[in-house]
C-alpha cells in the first residue's frame, strides 16, 4: 500500500474517534483539534504526491469532467457560504466557520476522488468508514452502560470556564441517560450512525454481503447504539431505511422465477407491514409528542421557524452570516445553552435561501446519480446493492437536518460519500480514450472510462 493510500485511510478511520472537543485552544485561533491536525496533514500528502503522480492528477480531472453537476453544486454552495460570510454581522467568526468547513469539504472530497481509483477501492473506502462505525458504536453501548462518559476521565483536572468542552462532556439524561460516544452530543451521533446503517442494511437484506454474519454483528451493535443515543427521530429514519429496503428486496425477489425465492418475498411482506405500523407509531409520537417533554420540544420547534422567518425575510440572498443563526432564532434550553434544531433553517438565516437551495440540489444530483447506478447495475446484486445504499445514506443524511443543526461532525462523512458517488459513475462510463501503456479497471459488469495508476 502506497504511504498516501495509508494516510487516507488512516483518516477516515480516526476521524469519527476523535472527539471534536479535544485539542489546543489558540487565543484568536480557536480550537486546533484532532481532526484539523489529521485533514493538514492528509492535504500536505495530497499536494505532494500530486507533483509526483501525472496519472492520478488526470484520473480526477476525467471524474470532474463525468461529475461536473455535482462539484460545481458543492463548490458553489461553500462559496455562497464564503460570500455570506463577508456579508455577516461577525465577519471575523463567520469567516473562520465558512473557511474551515470550505477547506474540510474540499481536502476531504479531491482527496477521495484521488484514492479511489478503481472499484475494489470503493470498498476498501465503505469498509474502512464500517469498520470506525462499529468502533464508534461500540464505545457508545459501553459509555450507556456506565451512564458516564469515559472522555471526561482524559480531560486535566481544573480545566472549566470553556463552555464548548462544558457543554459537550455534560451529562445528556432525557429518562435515561443518553450515549454520545465519541461525538459532541447524542444527536450528532445519531445522525452519524443513521447515515452509515443503510450501507450494512441493504446489502443484508438484498443476500448481497460478502461476510453476513460479520455484518450482521456490525448491524447490531449500530442498531444498539442508536437506541442508546434515545433519539426518536433517529429511530423513525432506521425504521424508514428498513421499510425501503425491505420492500426493493421484496420486489427482487417476487421478479425471481425460482418458488423459494417468491416465498421469502412473501416474508419480506408481511416484515414490511409489521415494520410500517411500528414506524407510522413513532411518528405519530415525534408529531404530536408523546410526553411533555416531547411536546415541549415540538413547541420549540415551531417558535424557532416564526423567529427565523422574519430574517431570511429581511435577508433573504445571503443572510446575517455562518454561525449567527442562534442568536436570532434560537431558543433557551436552560440557562445557558441556545440552539436552533433545523440545519435548513439554520442556513437560510445564515447564508440566504440560495444556499439552502444549493445544498438540497446537491443531495437531489448525488442520489439520483447512485439509482442510475443501481439501475445500470441490477444484473450484479451486490454492486446494485452498493449504490442503493449510497442513496439511502445521502436520504437519510439529508432528512436528519430536519432536526438537527450541528454539522460539523457528520458534514465531512458525507462529502466522503459525495465523492464515491462521483467515482463510481467515472468508473461506469464508457471506455473514451485509453492509454495503451496502463491497465483499465475493470469487472464483470463495470466498464470503465479513464487508465489510473498501474497497482494503484
């Protein structure tokens, strides 16, 4: 394994084990963290393997001319989001936040089209990404089971007065006490673990795991955790991801000539209602609030979008700036937390409804592009399965936000997914002018557009 292929990823196995909150606070810098330190080094590797590698430089290059809807999107968005930066009633905290998450998308996205050269590498990406979930999860089931923290144990003693670190080692409890693993709060990990399910999930219920029994276990201790993070919407989105998978296996199956195979579609059925009536239960518990607290959650809710209307009204192109949204529509939780539990509506205050409008299409092109991917694919299950979930993930991803503001942890996982996406649909396209001196990728069923990297 070249050393750029072993950073790479080295770094997207640690970065969801490494706590956000930890790191060295500068006075006017903010916090270099764990994952700053990571994504600096992976882009000095990047740049310098660049200047040695003419064949890679090119393979990406082919995949920005394959994908030029869904880069130019993403690039446009951070760029809004720069723009509305300048335009902030904070430019100097505006502008940091707009740079970093700028600068975190971009290494994170060419870094992976500049990897992932050919199919087996996509699943070395998707297993190495699992593989840091079930860790995760795992360190989540035993932080519920000790109904504290361990993290807090590494920080010094006396260290207080930051309310960043305060808020993220405080005790979550809502009737139980609440996991949130390695991540800032549970609902952070919730989304995390939503968004990375469907890639064991449909895979399992399609037959089309290399390994069952190892993704089952994996699939479990995800599932468990999710419980543990006592997040109803993140329950209500497993269970959706369940029903559509259920139902795309039960169809493949029902299509099956072979008697056996209809019988087990039957099955999936009758799951598929059993699984529907649970469902459409918590969603009717998330709406109506199935507790006072839920209610009063639902209340705060609503009082979050009239207070934001009135801003994206007033400023509606570019907004009052990143990061300033909970000053204008947040609501007290206590004494001295604010939050706003909606990403979209956080970013119409902040960077203008064109913004947002960027960010759903960019979900809508990536999405679209994985079913075409599962369309052309149907006749090799496993492959169609692959890029079924990818949507799935991109979904869910994108319906969390629903619900939940904070970003910064799940944004660049996604990113990561944007970018095999575009890689798969390069390396699907058709073979358009060969080097004769390298090697095509290729597999039964895939065709290939672009030479790569001889061993790469």
């Amino acid at each position: 394994m070249k050393p750029y292929d072993l950073v790479y990823r080295t770094v997207l196995f640690l970065f969801p084990l490494c706590p956000v909150y930890l790191g060295l606070r500068f006075s006017g810098a903010g916090l270099l963290n764990i994952q700053r330190v990571m994504l600096i080094a992976l882009l000095l590797m990047l740049a310098a393997d660049a200047c040695l590698s003419r064949v890679r430089g090119r393979w990406v290059l082919h995949v920005l001319r394959v994908n030029a809807p869904i880069w130019l999107t993403l690039l446009l968005f951070l760029a809004w989001r720069l723009l509305s930066a300048l335009a902030s009633v904070q430019v100097d905290v505006s502008l940091k936040t707009a740079v970093s998450d700028a600068l975190t998308a971009l290494t994170l996205y060419f870094a992976t089209l500049y990897y992932v050269t050919a199919p087996h590498k996509i699943a070395r990406v998707l297993r190495t990404l699992l593989i840091a979930a079930t860790a995760v999860a795992a360190f989540g089931l035993l932080e519920r089971l000790l109904e504290a923290n361990p993290i807090a144990a590494l920080i010094p003693a006396g260290t207080t007065g930051d309310g960043f670190l305060d808020e993220a080692l405080r005790a979550k409890v809502r009737g139980a006490y609440r996991a949130q693993s390695t991540f800032y709060n549970p609902l952070s990990l919730a989304h995390y673990l939503v968004l990375l399910l469907p890639l064991l999930l449909v895979p399992l219920q399609w037959g089309a795991a290399r390994r069952p029994w190892l993704a089952g276990a994996a699939l479990t201790l995800l599932v468990l955790c999710l419980w543990a993070t006592g997040s109803r919407a993140g329950i209500l989105l497993f269970g959706v991801a369940v029903l559509f998978g259920v139902a795309a296996g039960a169809r493949r199956l029902l299509r099956h000539a072979d008697v056996t195979h209809r019988l087990q579609g039957a099955v999936l059925i009758l799951a598929l209602v059993l699984a529907a009536g649970a469902v459409a239960f918590q969603a009717v518990r998330i709406v109506t609030g199935a507790s006072a607290e839920e209610a009063d959650s639902s209340q705060a809710r609503l009082e979050q979008a009239v207070r934001g209307y009135g801003s994206i009204v007033a400023h509606p192109l570019l907004g009052i700036g990143p990061r300033m949204a909970a000053n204008v529509a947040g609501v007290n939780l206590d004494a001295e937390r604010v939050s706003v539990d909606n990403y979209y509506l956080s970013l119409s205050i902040e960077s203008g409804l064109p913004a947002t409008a960027l960010f759903l299409l960019l979900g809508v092109l990536c999405a679209r592009a994985t079913l075409q991917q599962a369309k052309a694919l149907r006749e090799r299950a496993d492959l169609a399965a692959e890029a079924t979930a990818l949507a799935g993930s991109i979904g869910l991803f994108m319906a969390f936000l629903l619900i939940v503001s904070l970003y910064e942890e799940t944004l660049p996982l996604f990113v990561v997914l944007v970018a095999v996406v575009c890689t798969r649909r390069a390396l699907l396209g058709r073979p358009q002018h060969p080097a004769p001196s390298r090697t095509l990728v290729s597999e039964p069923g895939l065709r290939t557009g672009h030479p790569v990297a001889a061993g790469g």
